[in-house]
C-alpha cells in the first residue's frame, strides 16, 4: 500500500466466511476447509502439492493438485490448480 497525496486508507475486508457463503449460498458449505493432503514436493523453482476441500469429518467435496513456480527471491511466483474430483450434488 502506498500512503501519501491521495492514498486512501485500506478498507475491510469481507468477514470471515463471507467468501465461501457468495461460492456455495445454495448449500451452505461454509464450513469446508482447504488441506494439504502430502508433501510438498520441490525442484528447483518447480513444486507440487495435492490437496482436498473438506469438511470437518466429512469427505472431501473436492480433490486436486497444485503446481507452482518459485521466483529467484524465493517468493511464489505463480500457481497452477487442478481438480482431480468434484462431489456431485445429491
């Protein structure tokens, strides 16, 4: 953020939840976390790591993999998502 003339002050994010209730107002799953379901696996700049959208004690409502780029600095440099599954709705 940059401060001086005519810089405006930050404003609030969304409250916690919000952005899962405008992705799933439907069902309600507001309770669904993301999990790292393995090791991040790394060479050189490149990485990968699988994961699951769930919730607590439910099954995974999705599955996938992410690959990313690491920039010199060290910083992740770009992510790329994968859904190896998506539950149906019942």
């Amino acid at each position: 953020m940059v401060r001086g003339a005519g810089a405006s002050s930050p404003k609030p994010g969304p409250r916690p939840g919000a952005i899962a209730t405008r992705c799933w107002p439907a069902t309600g799953r507001t309770a669904h976390r993301f999990h790292r379901t393995g090791p991040v696996d790394a060479h050189h700049q490149a990485l990968r790591f699988t994961w699951e959208l769930r919730a607590e004690g439910e099954p995974p409502f999705v599955i996938g993999i992410d690959i990313g780029e690491v920039a010199a600095d060290g910083r992740l440099q770009s992510i790329t998502g994968f859904f190896d599954h998506v539950a149906q709705p019942a």
